[in-house]
C-alpha cells in the first residue's frame, strides 16, 4: 500500500485541510511556499496520466475548493503534479501539489537540459 494511500485510510497521521467522499487534501510536510497542500484522490490512481477524466474533473473541482477555502483564490496560487521519475513523482499515487500564499519564484527548472531536446 502507498503512503497516500495509508493516509486516506488514516494509517498514518495528517494535517487534514479538506475531505470528501473521493478525494483529501493536507498539508505538505516539506512545503516549498507559505501555503503547500497536497489534493489527493481516495481511490488509488498512479498519476495525472493514467487518472480518469472524472477524477481529473472532481480533482481539479476540489483543487478550487481548498484554493478558496486556504484564503489564495484572489492573489493567485499554483497548481503541479509530476508525472513519472523523470517528472519528479516520489510517491506513485495521483496528487496536486496547491502553492501559494505569497509571491511565488519561478527558477527551479534548471536542472534539466533543454539544449539537447530540441
């Protein structure tokens, strides 16, 4: 079993911020913004790539909710999620990463080499 999937089951403790019948949201316990919530489907999915379109759909409707509710609606937020090693997924289970709560940089893209893939 995955450690999202432990933390849905409430194996292992969270910050919850958020919970419905499909999907949780809590904070990241290594945030890199004010505001880093994880949004997460209950039932298993490996990634945004093999997710569903309803789950896609019900994510990104509950991603909204938690934007709304954690106060970054009005300025602004952002939303990722890696897909795959080479997209930097750690844990094999479907999440959105929500940051926010102030301004936020744009400069950690630099460790890949663009120069060799075009």
């Amino acid at each position: 079993m995955c450690l999202f999937c432990k933390i849905v089951n409430k194996e292992l403790p969270s910050n919850i911020v958020a919970e419905n019948d499909d999907f949780l949201a809590f904070h990241d316990i290594n945030p890199h913004a004010p505001v880093h919530i994880l949004a997460i489907p209950k039932k298993h999915t490996e990634s945004f790539h093999t997710a569903d379109a309803d789950t896609l759909k019900g994510i990104s409707e509950f991603a909204k909710e938690i934007a709304v509710k954690m106060g970054m609606d009005q300025a602004g937020y952002r939303i990722i999620t890696n897909i795959g090693d080479d997209g930097g997924q750690e844990v094999k289970h479907l999440h959105l990463h929500i940051l926010g709560g102030g301004k936020l940089r744009f400069g950690h893209f630099t460790d890949a080499d663009a120069a060799n893939k075009f």
